[in-house]
C-alpha cells in the first residue's frame, strides 16, 4: 500500500457529510493518481491514529486525513512518528490548519494536492506531551471547545452563536507565563499557543505565526467587559487581534502555562486536563505536509 485516506464521517456540518460520497471521491483520487491506497473511516476518538499506525506499518508512505483539525491531529501524530507525509482533506467546521496552510477546501482539489502536492517541512508543538499542529491553550477557548464538541450540531454559525452565548458569563483566571526570555502573570481571558496562525473560519488569533519558523506564538487575551469583548472580536477576523490593548504577545521554542489549579486545555480543538503546569516546546521541521503543488520534494 502507497497512500491510505482516512475519513471521519462525523466531521464537519451535518448537511456535509456524505460518507458514501467521501468515499467514493477518495476512490477516485487514489485510482486518478495511480497508487496503490486503501480507504477507511474513523468510529471515535483516538481511532485516526490508530488507523494511521495501521496504514503506516503496511507500507503507506503518504496517509490522508479527511475530517477536522482534530482528526487532522491524530493522523500527524502518527505520521510524524513514522516519518511519513501527510495529506490533509479539510472536513471540519473551521479548517484552521487547512486554511493556514493554504490547501484548497474543495475535496476533489484538496484530495489531488494531498496525493501529488509539495511536501513541505512544517514545526509541531508539544503541550503536556501532546502534539499539536495548530493551535493549543487555557481558558476561554479549551471552555469553547469542550462546550462545542458537545453540541449535537455543527458549523460556522452555531459556533459564533455558542461563543457569544460563553462569552457573557466565563470569567477570566489568572496565569504565570514563563519563556526563555519573559516571566510574567497576568489575569487572561485566555492564554493561546500558536504554531499556524488561524483558529479557523478567518478568525487569526496570531497574526506572525508561521507553521516552519522553528517559535511559537503565545497570545494572552485580557478580561473585558461582555460588549467590549463582542466588539474586539472583530480583530479575528481582520488579522489585528495584537492590536488589542494589553494583549501580550510573546514568540518562543519553549514555555510553560501555570496556575494555582488543575489546567484544563485544548490541543486542535480536543479537550485534556492537565497538572497546574504546562510545558510547552516547539519540534521543528518535525512534520511533512503536501501542501498546493504540481512536483513532489523535500
């Protein structure tokens, strides 16, 4: 087997998923490129990476993520670990990942780049011994992400509406950040650690990150009233978030989040609780990706 395409049919918006119709597309790009692949589905949390080991060890070279940027999380762990590449389908609400990378959100597209793209050389990073590919962090945004992955429905709009909703009633906490160079403690809303620079859907929470800088960006939001919060977070979506008064911005290869309490934190938009401590390093040129492209390379 070359190349293994994994599919999370729960991924994204309701009105997306078609999982006979993912299949069937995977099919179609796997025959289109001439290799020998295999396609699978995920049944729940932890299976992607589990599929990915599978793949992996029968000879794929390359293995295909087609879900959200958790399910993207898994597949790179394992990936990462073998020293494959990987491909990336977006398939969730917000993309994050994807988007940062600028791969194509169309699937047939995205599929082609994931078979035949540019490998690219990206950095990890590493939170409490998880990897993560995007985005991790404390408080209102782990809150987020635990409120939305009990939700029955998905996508962008549900989302904006579920935050807003969080909004008016989380209350910030206070957290010690400690970097090669800063040392600091400060009441945040929340405290984001960035390898690429999007959340998803648009919303920047990091304007400089760059996902082969060999640093992450850690952004620490201040507390704000419930309306002046709604009205900042117009910065999301305009790159200028570090243009908010008293967000501190700092870029690293290592740090470490504490508090005076069990951390709860988010990696790719899964949810893990933790000690009262973080560490966090970055892993550079830790992962291959095929991003936009027509010849394969280093």
């Amino acid at each position: 087997m070359d190349v293994g395409i994994i599919i999370n049919p729960a991924s994204g918006a309701a009105r997306s998923r078609s999982v006979d119709k993912r299949t069937r597309l995977a099919h179609e790009a796997i025959d289109a490129s001439r290799v020998d692949g295999n396609v699978r589905l995920t049944t729940g949390r932890g299976s992607a990476r589990a599929i990915a080991g599978e793949m992996l060890a029968s000879g794929a070279t390359t293995v295909v993520a087609w879900g959200g940027d958790g399910t993207i999380n898994e597949v790179a762990g394992a990936v990462a670990a073998a020293g494959g590449v990987l491909g990336v389908v977006p398939g969730g609400t917000g993309n994050g990942f994807a988007r940062g990378l600028g791969i194509e959100l169309r699937p047939r597209a995205a599929l082609q780049t994931a078979l035949t793209g540019v490998e690219r050389r990206i950095d990890t990073g590493e939170i409490d011994q998880r990897l993560f590919v995007n985005v991790a962090g404390v408080g209102f945004d782990a809150h987020l992400a635990s409120v939305f992955n009990k939700l029955p429905t998905r996508g962008p709009l549900i989302y904006v509406r579920a935050a807003l909703r969080e909004l008016w009633s989380y209350r910030a906490s206070t957290y010690t950040v400690r970097t090669e160079t800063q040392h600091f403690t400060m009441a945040a809303l929340l405290v984001t650690v960035a390898n690429g620079p999007e959340y998803g859907t648009g919303a920047v929470i990091a304007p400089p990150a760059q996902f082969d800088d060999g640093m992450l960006d850690i952004v620490c939001v201040p507390p704000r009233s419930g309306a002046s919060l709604v009205w900042q977070a117009r910065r999301l979506f305009s790159g200028t978030v570090d243009q908010i008064p008293d967000v501190r911005l700092v870029t690293a290869s290592s740090m470490e989040i504490a508090a005076d309490r069990p951390l709860v934190y988010q990696v790719d938009g899964e949810v893990y609780e933790g000690s009262d401590s973080l560490r966090i390093q970055v892993k550079p040129s830790s992962l291959r990706v095929r991003v936009a492209g027509t010849t394969a390379g280093s």
